[in-house]
C-alpha cells in the first residue's frame, strides 16, 4: 500500500512530499495496536480472529473471569447431591512406581441436610492408612476432605456468597488444608499466610502483566460453545522473574451462555527453600438438573515441605450417578 502510494505521488511530481509521507506513514503504523490485540489493566490480550468478528467487550470479559464463582459453586453443589464416585489414589515412589494406593467406588447419601459417604467397594496397596485407618499421605487426607464424609456432616449449603474460605481461624493441617482449597478453587487470587508465594498467585493484578501471555478464543468442549481463556508465563522471562511466577499456565472454558466454568486445566510450580511443588490439575464440569457439577478431576505432582517427606502422586475423581435428595 505505501509503495503504491509512492508511486503516485512520484507521478505527480511532489517528491518533496515523498519523505514526510513515508515518516508519517511508518509513525501511524508503529503507533496503531494491531486488530487482534487489546489492552486491558496493563495486560495485553491477544484475541482470535473469530473472537474479534465477536466484538466481544473484553474489560467485561476479563472483570467476569476476575470474579467468576460457578467453578467454586460446582464443588459447593456436592455438599446437598447424591453421587457415585471412582476414587483412584496412588502414591508414587522416586522410580515413579506405585508404593501406596486406594481404590474405591463410594456412594454420597444425602438426607434432612445430612450427608455421609458409604463405602461400596475398596481396595488398598502398601501403607496408604495407617493402623487407626486414617491416611498416611497428605495428598490422600486432601482428596478425602473433598469428596468422603466418613463421618456424618451437617447443615452445609451450596451457597457461595458471604462463604469464602478462610484461613484466619485455622491452624495446623486445617489452615493447610484450607489453602490448598483456595489455590484449587481461586486459582489466580493471593492467597493468606503461604510465605513468599501467596501474592505471586494473583495472575490477573497489574503488576503481574509482563510476566504472562493472555489469550482468548472460541472452542467446542463437550459439544458446547465455548470462549477459552488461557494464561501462560512468557517464554522469555529473566530468572528474577520466573521467581515471580508459580501458576504456570491455566485454560478456561467458559460456557458462552451462561459464562459458567465447564473445564479447567491448569500447572503450577515453584521450588524454595522451605518447600517445593509441581502440580497439573484437569477439572471437566457438567450439567445435572439445575446444578454445575465436577465429573472428573485429574491430578498429578509431587510436593515437598522441609522437615516432611516428598510426596508424589497421582488421582483421579470420577463422579456420576447425581440424585436431588
């Protein structure tokens, strides 16, 4: 186009024009952002051609991903259904051999706002309980704080509003526990008391914008139509800055109607002094009812706390069979 330009004004005899054409040309170009790319909070957004033809309002976008809650609700839906779960657990050795695991199909019993979780089918390997039957890993006593109640729990909700977790009351193995639930359902928010980590989770702050590619695209998952956000750590990071970064990468696929959550594939890692870990989550939802429900989480890591043993594990949760008491 500017050389055809050229030409034409060439033609014309205006050569003294030529110069300051090409300078103000180069400077429109340099200064205009390109179609498929737009600023939000200091982030630069890269969006895909069909997402452009959209005309998607992408602050709106980013603002609703910022605060989405259906992901946490969907977990929150399993405290008041019914369900089946397929409970795989293996505890991995350094050679990457299973040492520990369980295996087991359970059933989730909900009545008069009770629930409490029957054992249909077990089966164990190595010292995955110890002699009282509780969990000797730590990753296995997670998994049971999410999908067993063994004992009989009461007077819970799917409720999300004015229910964030909280680590302020807690201590211990619970405060641990807690964190790890709020990394698992708030990736991309700091998280409290998690020393030299918990800022470096806020993916979506200003101040985090050079540190990450932002992306947004339109996929078909699960037979729906779907926008896709994904966060990735640059390639060409400083080593300073990689100590900035412990979510690695993380894909969202938004349901284009209802912007409900319906999968979730994210890595994180970061190695200190006091503790190291390494961890990729896969989390698909669907639809029973009214309700956003997991059907199958997939996880696999390894962690390592001073002072603990390094675990290295593998699990996965298939849940189906959903009943409304």
């Amino acid at each position: 186009m500017i050389a055809y330009l050229y030409s034409l004004i060439k033609k014309s005899n205006c050569t003294g024009l030529i110069a300051l054409f090409l300078h103000l040309s180069l400077l429109s170009f340099s200064q205009t952002t390109p179609r498929d790319t737009v600023i939000v909070d200091k982030k630069i957004i890269t969006l895909s051609e069909v997402v452009v033809n959209t005309n998607i309002n992408v602050p709106s976008f980013i603002e609703r991903v910022k605060n989405d809650t259906s992901f946490y609700k969907a977990f929150k839906n399993l405290r008041i259904l019914k369900f089946t779960s397929l409970n795989d657990i293996r505890i991995l050795d350094k050679k990457k051999n299973v040492k520990a695991s369980l295996n087991s199909r359970t059933k989730q019993e909900v009545a008069r706002g009770c629930r409490h979780t029957t054992v249909l089918e077990e089966s164990t390997t190595g010292d995955i309980y110890d002699k009282e039957r509780k969990f000797n890993y730590y990753t296995a006593s997670l998994y049971a704080s999410l999908f067993f109640a063994y004992d009989t729990v009461c007077g819970e909700t799917n409720i999300v509003k004015g229910a964030e977790l909280d680590v302020s009351s807690k201590s211990g193995m619970a405060k641990h526990k807690e964190q790890l639930k709020m990394l698992f359902f708030n990736p991309g928010k700091s998280i409290p008391g998690l020393p030299f980590i918990g800022n470096k989770l806020a993916i979506f702050d200003a101040d985090m914008s050079d540190l990450y590619d932002y992306d947004i695209d339109e996929e078909l998952k699960a037979g729906e139509s779907c926008y896709v956000f994904r966060i990735k750590a640059k390639a060409d990071l400083s080593s300073g800055q990689k100590d900035k970064i412990v979510i690695d990468e993380m894909t969202t696929w938004f349901n284009q109607k209802t912007f409900e959550v319906i999968a979730r594939n994210y890595s994180m890692s970061y190695h200190a002094f006091l503790y190291d870990f390494n961890v990729n989550m896969e989390v698909s939802m669907s639809r029973f009812e009214n309700y956003l429900v997991p059907t199958l989480i997939r996880y696999v890591g390894n962690w390592n706390v001073i002072f603990k043993r390094r675990e290295d594990a593998v699990f996965t949760a298939t849940l189906f069979d959903f009943e409304n008491p």
